[in-house]
C-alpha cells in the first residue's frame, strides 16, 4: 500500500461526490441507438461463416448488411475512422466467384480448408493496422498517414478468408480508457450517447454492440479491450501474453517488458466466436493454447472476489456488478456443478501500486510533452494542459494526463519498484498454482458502468481491475451479463498463463445463462 495513492484516492472519491450533481444533470439525456439490427446482424461470425460455405448468402449480401448497418449507426456513434467498403465488396464478389467454382468442381473441401472465417467480415482496431487505411491512432501530428502493412493478427484473420471493412476510433495513440482524440473526436456508446464505450477500442466495442460489426481485432494493454468490451455488453478476451503476433501495432516499445503487457486480441457479439478468433489469431503459436481440448465445466474450481479490497480510497464495486458476480458462482455451481473456493488473494488490494509501478518502470513510454523541434527539452505541462483546456493545443487531455502520471508515476517512489516487482511476482506464483489447468477466478471488469463521457478524470481507478492481469501476464475475458437500467454490465474471467480455453469456456456457459450480448435498441 502507498500513501500517496491512498490520498489520491479519497481526493477523488471527495471529486466524484462533488461533481456528482453534474453528472445527474447529463444524466437525464438519455438518447441511445433507436433502430435493432436486422435479424442477420444478430448471428455469430461463426454461423455466418457456415451460411457462406453452405450457399445460404453471399460474401456479397453479408458484406453488403454489414456495411449498412455501419452506415446507418456511424453517424450516431463516431466510431469509424477510414473504410474500404468498395474495396469490400469486390473481395467478396471474389469469395462467391471462387466459391461457385469449387463447388462446380467438387473442390469446395479444397478451398474452405485453413479457411474458417471465409467470406465473413470483420473491423479493426486502427492502431492494430490495416494496410492502406489510417494508422494516425487520434495523434494529430500523424494526419493522414497511412499503414502500409497489415498488422500481423490482422493478416492472419485476412488469410482464414475475413474480410476488413474498416478501422475504428482509439484515444490518442491509445493511451487512455476513453475513445476520444483531437483528430476524429469523440466515440459514443449506443447504449446510451452520452457515455463513452470505453477504450482504448472503443471504436469496435460501439459497433459490436450495435451489429455493425461481427468481430474484431482489437488489442489490450490495461484493459483496452476489456473495459470497452464490458461498457458496450459484448465479449473480449485479453490472451496470455507472446502468443499473438503484435507486429505492426502503433504504439509499440522497445522496452523487453512490452509484449508481455500488450497483447492483440479478439471482440465479439458471441462468445463461440472467441475461440474460433483465438485460433486464427495464433497462426503458429495456436497449439500452445489446446484450444480444442474439451473443458469439462463440472470438474472446474471456481474462485470469485466481488472486489479487490474494502477501502475508502478507492471507487466501491457497483452493486449490480457484485451482484452478477454472484449469480455466476452460484450457476456454476447449481447448474454445472463446478467446485466452488472461498480462498481470496489479498495482494490484489495493491493492483493500483503494482500496475503503477511496473507499468511505468517501461523505456520510451510515449511522451505527449516531447516538442519535435527540440527533443531535449520537454514542453510545459501546464502551458499544454492550459491550451488543452481552452482549445488549440495539439495533445489530448488524457495523453497529456498519462504523461503527468507517467512523470510522478503516481507518487509511487522509485525506491519502491522492487517492493511491488516482488509483489507481482508473489501474486503471479500463487494465482498460477492455485488456478492451475481447472480453476478460473470471477472478478469485476471496472468498477462501474459505462459512465458519462470524461468521467474518466474521475473514475480511472476501476482500471486496476484490468490492468494487473497485464502486468501478471494473465489471460482475462469480459463477458456480459445482462442489462442494468439499459446499460450492459459484465464480469470478468480470469484464468492462469496458457489457460485460455478455460475463460472462453466459461464465457459460452455464462452466455447461455445470462442471455449474453443483446442489442440496444
Ligand atoms: C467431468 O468432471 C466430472 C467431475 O469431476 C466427472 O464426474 C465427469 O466424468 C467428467 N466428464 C468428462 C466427460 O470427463
């Protein structure tokens, strides 16, 4: 525990009580999505796979739905940065040509083999990288640059037959859990306009969760696709850490401890499409995984916390969350008849310290402050929070507020890195043990729901539930639950390094019992 983060914490809980009463007022704006997506919308990436193999639609008409329905939202939502819709379509008048002419031939088995997602369309995280559209990733000094390779995930879901639209909104260079950025503003969440869908893949989270998109490549460094996923009431999984290739991500650091902390990942409506995501995502590394190995939900230990730690200086779990945590268990084991555990891991209740202090113990951490014409000197915080505030400045709010994080590294003293790296690694040792191959832990995604946008500058803190699995290297899963007066509310599954399946098992039973992603409407 750190007193300095302790004292930031009641400082912003005595913020959010404060404010509280500006936010009621934005609260009675209430304008979500209108419209429901077309039954065809509501499948999963998997089914629609299926329907294009067997003939029952066209490449041509799903791409074509799709694209639609991106139209019709977008101008709500403000989630698409750059597209290739033409270039779309032409891709899938390719697939049903060569489709028709397999299965002419007798040569269909041929062509779907290695192929899964053949024919079916997907969106991507602009900083994951779509060669030929924007990879600025919401940075103002990058206007207009584009990528000139496809990111490796992003390959790799092109070659088992997915087809990309187009490439959606992030905060400036994703440093942030509100999509919003200097360059192509801020991104809604259909649920309800006036809060943010998270982020930082806040662009996909929006139009997953409005059927513009089926699936998503997305990318996680401290909750990036969770937090998102769990605001806009679909699936996202955080895989363990070196087994999805990250090439070609903006940003990426030099620092060894990088890849461990990022991982590229995969968004979905339907929790069957993660496994099938992972799969494709892997490329060489997928037998790490044993993504097909059965897992026999009767024989899996379950272990729940409904928060990190009962403490005044942090952000209380919402109760409806909790809640959804236990109904969980309580499935699991009445229905499923998995073991429940009572044990709890204590040394969560320093996730702000540890994440904190390993996060930005990183090389080259991006630096909002650095001034292009003299790179020895950094420009002045506050003449650029100033200029922030009352327009023209050329950083955006959060960037800026990640750099003054990043500077005092949140009144952690350097001294003490070695204390909280000892921490994770006790933490990491136990968890993996206790965890082993059948056991996965119930935990909070954030510790509230989609809140209002800029409401990050005063809840930020829920992030702890996230970002420590980054730094232990963990895979996690968000997974919706349901709706609480309109708005999504998830939790999150967490299994131990290489355990994936096991929280993508889960997902799908938890699916079926809590009725997963249901449209806004
Ligand atoms: C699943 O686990 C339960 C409880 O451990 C066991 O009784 C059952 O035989 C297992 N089923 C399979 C298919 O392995």
């Amino acid at each position: 525990m750190e007193v300095g983060v302790r004292l930031l914490g009641v400082v912003l809980r005595i913020l959010n009580l404060l404010l509280a009463p500006l936010f009621w007022l934005r609260a009675r704006d209430r304008r979500a999505l209108q419209r429901a997506p077309q039954p065809l919308l509501l499948r999963s990436a998997t089914e629609h796979a299926a329907a294009v193999r067997k003939g029952e639609i066209t490449s041509e008409e799903l791409v074509k739905a799709y694209i639609d329905r991106v139209k019709e939202v977008n101008p709500l939502l403000n989630a698409v940065v750059d597209e290739r819709y033409r270039a779309a379509l032409e891709d899938a008048k390719e697939v049903d040509r060569r489709l028709a002419e397999a299965r002419k031939n007798g040569k269909l088995d041929e062509l779907v083999a290695g192929k899964p997602l053949l024919g079916v369309p997907f969106t991507v995280k602009e900083s994951c990288s779509l060669a030929g559209l924007s990879n600025a990733v919401g940075c103002l000094e990058y206007a207009g640059r584009k990528a000139t390779k496809d990111g490796e995930a992003v390959r790799l879901v092109k070659e088992a037959g997915g087809i990309p639209l187009l490439v959606s909104n992030t905060p400036e260079l994703c440093l942030g859990w509100e999509t919003t950025n200097l360059l192509k503003g801020t991104t809604n969440n259909p649920y309800c306009l006036n809060r943010t869908p998270g982020g930082s893949s806040g662009g996909e989270g929006a139009l997953l969760a409005s059927g513009a998109s089926a699936v998503s490549v997305a990318s996680d460094i401290a909750g990036s696709i969770r937090v998102p996923a769990a605001f806009c009431g679909v699936f996202g999984h955080k895989p363990t850490p070196g087994i999805i290739p990250i090439e070609g991500h903006i940003p990426t650091l030099s620092d060894p401890q990088f890849p461990c902390f990022l991982t590229v990942g995969p968004m979905a409506r339907k929790a069957e499409d993660l496994p099938l995501l992972m799969g494709v995502m892997a490329g060489d590394n997928r037998p790490a995984l044993n993504l097909d190995q059965p897992v026999n939900i009767s024989s899996l230990r379950v272990y729940y916390m409904t928060e990190a730690t009962k403490s005044l200086a942090l952000l209380s779990v919402d109760k409806c969350i909790s809640d959804k945590i236990k109904s969980a268990v309580k499935y699991l084991e009445t229905e499923c008849g998995s073991t429940i555990c009572e044990e709890k891991f204590k040394d969560l209740e320093d996730s702000v310290e540890i994440s904190v202090s390993e996060f930005f113990s990183m090389k080259d951490i991006p630096n909002m402050l650095q001034d292009p014409t003299n790179p020895k000197r950094d420009k002045s915080l506050f003449v650029e929070l100033s200029k922030c505030v009352l327009g023209g400045g050329t950083r955006s709010l959060q960037g800026l507020g990640f750099t003054l994080i990043s500077k005092n590294n949140l009144f952690i003293p350097v001294t003490r890195r070695d204390h909280y790296a000892t921490q994770a690694s006790r933490l990491k040792e136990l968890l993996t043990k206790t965890l082993g191959d059948n056991g996965v832990l119930l935990y909070p995604v954030f510790n509230g729901l989609a809140h209002y946008h800029s409401g990050v500058f005063l809840r930020a803190s829920g992030v702890m539930y996230t970002m420590v699995f980054n730094i232990l290297g963990f895979p996690a899963t968000a997974v919706p639950c349901g709706l609480h007066r309109g708005l999504p509310v998830a939790i999150q599954v967490i299994a131990a390094p290489n355990q994936d399946r096991l929280c993508l098992a889960v997902a799908q039973q938890l699916e079926v019992a809590f009725g997963g992603w249901r449209p806004p409407h």
